[in-house]
C-alpha cells in the first residue's frame, strides 16, 4: 500500500508537468491546426533563464528568501519565455499559416532544433545543478513522502490550470479563442482579430512552458541544452491521449500519462525482474501513443471532427 501511495504521487507530480506543456500543445492546434514541435524547448529555455536568474539573485542578494528568488526566477522566466515564443509565431509560423500542412511542421521541427543549438551556446552543453530553493524535509503520508517541492508543483498547476480556466471560459480573449477555434473567418467578421487571438495562445502557451520547466528542474535538480526534448514529445503523446484540441482532455491526458508511467515504472520492474524498471519508463508514453491512436484516435476526450475548409 505505502508504494502504491508512493507512486500516485509520483505519478501526480509528473503529470501535473506534462499537463502544462500538454496545454500549449493543444491550445496551438486547436486555434491553428499546428504541433508546435518547438514548445518542449520553450520548456528548456524557461528552465535555463530561471537558473541564470536565480544565481545573479543569490549574489546580488544573498538574504533573499529562496521562495522569492523562485517567484521571481518564474516571473522573468515566463517573461522571456512570452517574448520568445511570439517571436517564433510571428518570424517561423505566420509566414506559413496557409501553406500546406508539412511545412509548418517542419518548421517547427527546425526551430526546435534551433533553440537547442542556441541554448547550448548561450549556456554551454555540460548539464547543471538546480538549486534548491524550498525546505528539504519530506512530508510523510501513510508511509509514503513527498517534498515540499513536489507540494508546490502540484499547487501550483491547481492554481494555474484554474486561472486559465477562467481566461477561456470567463474572459473576451477566452471567447475570442474559442471562436477563432470553431472558425477563424466567421470570428474576423464578429470582429475578432485572429492574429491577436493566435499570438496571445502562443504567449500564454509559452508561459505556461516555463513555469513546468522550473517545475521539471526543481523536481529532478538539473538542467541542461537537451533537457526539454522528452518532456515536450511526452506532452504531445499526454496531449493526443487525452483528445489534441480539447483543454480537459490534456489535463487529463497529463495526469493519467503521468500516473501510467510512474505506476508501470514502479510495479513492472519488481515483476519483470528489472527490465522494465524506472531506467524504461519512457517506453510507457509510447506504449499508450499506440493504443490510443489504434483504438480511439480522437483521444480520451476529443470528438471525431471534419478538418476545416
């Protein structure tokens, strides 16, 4: 029972990261009809800025409480992260809207390779520590334990995932994607500006990439050039598991990733005599990618939709 207890929080923690990224995947595709390959490195960039800024803090500012050096790390994060991922909207995607379907994503597929490039010229190849900013005493829960750390991440994508909720369904902008979504042309003449409307998803889709790239660095206490390559192709798989296009349907296709992984991970291995241990549990993500896309290739939550004229 204790490792049971141990490994849905695991698994919890885990999905909550990939919900997040799972997000901007589907929020993307839903207003563009675009994988944005690239976003698994937005991750990465948000991760390396928050680690940059985190060591200019702690020098400049040696009595800062670690709490805030991590909100203001995350707020400059997101920032630079906004700036960013707009940039690659209006340079790399713009230009191709109403190309045919492969260019846009071999474009993405090239920006993510540039991003990588670039991270690892700006911050070198050799991977880092990432401090620790929150008290490192474990809580116990009926024998199992969890860090204050992993605490916050799942607060935290409470937090956000409840605030984008209320952007979507409660704001103009919210309707505004929505619309442009259901179809871009009718929206334009209500009045909705679908160029706006694309570049705020790109934004708040790359926001929501650096917060789960600290989250990620946090949790596992490293970070390098390479690092947001995974958790970005795990998103997208959380992401078409739950249904591509549909918001709660990455929620969902996030945490359930998440806890398939994590449970697999921890009862397979004992069974299998170690072959399927933790060091295989990447193979999971895809293990699922299979089924669902034999099975119910809509996903957990999507329908099945004619394409858009």
């Amino acid at each position: 029972m204790d490792v049971l207890l141990q490994q849905i929080i695991n698994g919890l923690v885990l999905g909550s990261m990939y919900a997040l990224v799972a997000l901007g995947y589907t929020m993307v595709y839903g207003i563009i009809g675009l994988i944005n390959f690239a976003h698994g490195d937005v991750l990465m960039v948000g991760a390396l800025t928050s680690w940059t800024i985190i060591a200019q803090a702690r020098d400049a500012m040696p009595g800062m409480p670690g709490w805030a050096v991590l909100i203001l790390a995350a707020l400059i994060s997101m920032l630079v992260c906004a700036v960013l991922n707009f940039s690659i909207e209006k340079l790399a995607y713009k230009p191709l809207r109403n190309s045919p379907r492969l260019a846009p994503l071999i474009t993405a597929i090239g920006m993510s390779i540039l991003l990588q490039t670039l991270a690892m010229i700006i911050w070198k190849p050799a991977p880092k520590s990432y401090p620790t900013l929150l008290p490192s005493e474990p809580f116990n829960l009926g024998g199992a334990v969890i860090s204050p750390t992993q605490v916050a991440i799942l607060a935290t994508t409470a937090i956000v995932l409840s605030l984008l909720m209320f952007v979507v369904n409660k704001t103009n902008l919210g309707r505004a994607m929505r619309a442009t979504a259901e179809n871009p042309r009718v929206a334009a003449l209500m009045g909705v500006k679908p160029d706006v409307v694309i570049s705020a998803t790109f934004v708040i889709g790359a926001m929501l990439a650096a917060i789960a790239g600290i989250m990620w660095a946090s949790n596992y206490g490293t970070v390098q050039h390479s690092m947001g390559f995974m958790p970005g192709l795990k998103a997208f798989v959380a992401a078409v598991f739950g249904g591509i296009g549909n918001l709660a349907g990455a929620v969902v296709g996030g945490i359930s990733l998440g806890l398939i992984e994590s449970l697999g991970a921890g009862y397979l291995g004992p069974l299998t005599g170690g072959f399927l241990g933790s060091q295989y549990s990447d193979i999971f993500a895809f293990i699922v990618l299979a089924i669902v896309l034999i099975f119910r290739p809509s996903g957990l939550l999507g329908e099945r939709v004619a394409d858009r004229a």
